[in-house]
C-alpha cells in the first residue's frame, strides 16, 4: 500500500480474499489513517475533490482510491462487521493490512525583478519547455528513490514532508528564499553559490527542505555532473538526515541503530584505508559518513559521479557496493528495500562434500539442504544395525551374534548361544526351560526366580 506523491496523487490499491463459501455480507471495508500533526496548518489542502481523504468507507474487496497527503501519511485497510454481527463484542474491526505514503513536493521558481519567487502553479506559462522537463524528471527520479524506502523507514518519515527546491537554469542556490543565508559561506572549501544542490534538512511544521539545480536534470551546456546524480547523492542526505548545533544528528528515516552501524563502518573502512567511490574519496580528509552514505545510495541506484571515466560508471552500481563494501551495501539494501547479498557458506564443513567423499560421487552439485540432509540421514545408515533387523537375522541362523540383551534372551530361549548372560530375567527364562525338561535345579538367590518356582508347585 506504500507510495509517495512528488507532483501527483499516491495511488492506494487492495485485493481481499474472501473465504469461499462464506456469507461476507455482515463485513465492510474501509482505508483509514493516523491523526496527522499539521493538518490544521493546510486547510482545504488535504480535502480537495478527488485528492485526499483521510477515510474511505464502504469499500469492495478489491479497488484503488486515489490520495494526496500534504504530510506523510500511514493508511489501514480494515475490515468492519455491521448490523447485528457488529454489535457481538468479540467481533471488533481488524486491520487487514496497512502502508504508508510519503508526501513530497516540487517547489519551482520565477524571477520578479531581481527577485526569485515561488511559483505555486505548476502549469505556469512563467515556466519554459527545459524547466518544465527537469520538474517532471526530478519528480520521477525522487519517487524512484523515496519510493523504494521499506515500510518502517517510509513511517519515520511519518507528520514529515519532503520539499525539494529546483533551482533555476539562470540562478544560484543561495538565489532561492531558504538559502540567502548561505550567501557568502565558504566553509568547506567551497562557495555555496556554486552549488548544484543540498541535501534535506528538517524545518518547522515537518519540512525537509532540500535542492537540485534544474540542469543537473537536462541534457544541456553548463551540467556539470552526470544525469540525475546530484538528485540522487541530495537524497541519500534527505533519507539519513542531517547535523545539528552541539554535534547532534537530526535522523529523517533511519533508526539511532542503522546510524550507529554507518558510523562503524566508515570509521572502520578508514582505519583499514579501504576503497571509497570517488565522489568520497576526492574529499580527502573532509570526507565524513554523510557522504559515505550519500554516495553509496547513488551507487545503488546506478547514478555515476563521472560519466565520463568508464571506472567510475563500473563503481557506481549496486554490484560493485555488493563486492567492495558488502557491509555498507547490506546497509542500504535493508534501507531501500533491494536484495540482501546470499548468505556466505562455509565450504569447510559442507555436507554435500562429506556425503561424495562416503559415496565416491564427485560429480553431483548439490547446495540444497534438505537434500543434504535427506541423504546424510542417520536412519539410512544405521538402518542395517538396527537390533531388530539383527535380531531376526540371529534368529534365522543368519548373522553374527549380537550382544543386545533382549536378543541374546531370544537366542537363548531357543537354544543357539552358549548360556554366558547373567541377566535376571535372562536366568530365570533358562532355567525355566530346564526345569520343564530335566527337574528343578537348586533354588536361585534371585527372588523373582524363587517364586516363580514355589508358584508352580517345585
């Protein structure tokens, strides 16, 4: 049920099984949502017609509504009964299943005079043919990436909207409203006015404010790095979250744990002077987690720092992550909902190995462990040892005597070993047999064998 917005409405899509056979007459269905915090601070933005409820009732098993949150939102498919069901207390709605949709916005500019300004329409005539390509290819690269965030990390995001800030072909970052205050900082080396984005940073009322220059997102002159890798690098930073004053981290969509984790392996991969992708790597010593991780998600999703040097375009792919850091790669697949690496298995101690080297079978290729299993079963090899298969064979005059005391009893009873057991029980069923043939024996110190005897009259 997990979507996000960008310039459009999520769509919310079900399908429920209802049991065959059964009356569901008594059910209905509805999509709900959590309380948002700021509802009251949009009015009207959320209930437009044909964009946003925040309750959908009397719903059919299968179908799609259309929703458009101005905040990230978590919707709840549930299941009611009605009528006189509905008023058994043990009969109370259940949540059949439930996904969160993440708000994002496009934010586009115009210039008054000398003066950048916001432009809510976004079929403006302000608006030429170039800019309105890179709006609909920034909205598309940023549902690609928010909309591969897992469930859990799509409701961190929960009360939160994402606003991304295009910055116009004709102007700089520190042009736009939310960054004048940058005009003029130098920190880091580099003058916030040459750059080509920013990562997001949380602001009043649930904003995360964030940038891209409109021509990293067109193919024309003055595009200083490949198509759609400054979106991809600003979102990595979206997702993680970003510093605050006093050293503290404001985290977006990862847990205190997944950071922590990121920490140790940047840390690490330092200590040990592992490869870093470039983007990272020409930071030298200025080069910290947040761009590990910046980096490594637009590594993950295939957008190079250069396209014009054919290693750099190899690196940035989740195969290379995959081989080269498979920590950080784990890391981001968990995140982004991509595939986890295969578990590592140890050759070592394989038993498909111990199983061809007992059979001599050097050929077959077995990974799978059930069949591994199935053919070093305890039960196949022991099956010929078993003391019933042995028995029978002794009885038969067939095997080779068995030490087992119930067989040997068997044995004894019928006349084939050697009397050598000292087993009570084992004693008293002999001396019982001679008994019948040649008369009683002195008594046995054994009581059972005593009473046996006086029982039957000796």
């Amino acid at each position: 049920m997990g979507e996000t917005t960008f310039g459009r409405s999520a769509t919310i899509s079900w399908a429920i099984n209802e049991p065959r056979g059964q009356n569901c007459s008594n059910v209905k269905y509805r999509i709900d949502s959590e309380p948002n915090l700021y509802d009251d601070l949009d009015p009207g933005v959320d209930y437009q017609v044909g964009q946003e409820r925040h309750r959908f009732d009397q719903l059919e098993p299968a179908g799609d509504v259309s929703v458009n949150p101005a905040r990230t939102r978590t919707y709840t498919l549930e299941a009611i009964p009605r009528g006189l069901v509905g008023r058994i207390p043990s009969l109370k709605e259940k949540t059949l299943a439930s996904g969160t949709v993440v708000a994002g916005n496009i934010v586009r500019y115009t210039q008054m005079g000398d003066e950048w300004v916001r432009n809510p329409n976004p079929h403006s005539d302000a608006f030429d043919d170039n800019s309105n390509d890179a709006a609909e290819k920034a909205a598309e690269g940023s549902r690609e990436i928010i909309g591969s965030l897992s469930e859990s990390h799509r409701r961190r995001l929960h009360n939160k909207v994402i606003k991304l800030h295009l910055i116009p072909v004709d102007a700089s970052i520190t042009d736009l409203p939310p960054y004048k205050n940058l005009a003029g900082d130098t920190k880091g080396g580099s003058d916030w006015a040459d750059a080509a984005g920013a990562g997001g940073v949380l602001k009043e009322e649930g904003r995360i404010v964030m940038a891209c220059a409109e021509v990293e997102m067109l193919d024309l002159p003055g595009r200083r790095y490949p198509l759609g890798y400054i979106l991809a690098h600003e979102m990595g930073h979206t997702v993680l979250g970003s510093p605050r004053s006093g050293g503290q981290f404001q985290l977006h969509a990862v847990s205190e744990a997944e950071l922590r984790k990121l920490k140790e392996l940047f840390e690490a991969r330092v200590e040990e002077g592992g490869e870093f992708l470039p983007g990272v790597e020409i930071l030298g010593d200025n080069k910290d987690f947040e761009e590990y991780f910046a980096e490594g998600t637009a590594a993950m999703f295939e957008k190079p720092w250069d396209g014009n040097n054919p290693d750099s375009v190899s690196m940035y792919t989740p195969d290379w992550l995959r081989e080269n850091d498979p920590d950080l790669y784990d890391l981001l697949a968990r995140i982004y909902s991509m595939p986890r690496r295969p578990p590592v298995i140890d050759r070592s101690r394989s038993t498909v190995r111990d199983h061809r080297a007992e059979t001599g079978d050097r050929d077959r290729r077995d990974s799978g462990p059930i069949v591994r299993d199935h053919r070093t079963q305890p039960t196949v090899r022991d099956h010929r040892r078993r003391p019933i298969v042995r028995d029978h064979r002794e009885e038969s005059g067939s095997g080779v005597g068995d030490q087992d005391p119930i067989v040997r009893d068997h044995r004894k009873n019928t006349g084939t070993r050697e009397e050598s057991d000292r087993d009570p029980i084992v004693r008293d069923h002999r001396e019982r047999s001679r008994e019948d043939a040649d008369g009683p024996d002195e008594p046995d110190q054994g009581p059972r064998v005593r009473d046996h005897r006086d029982y039957r009259g000796h």
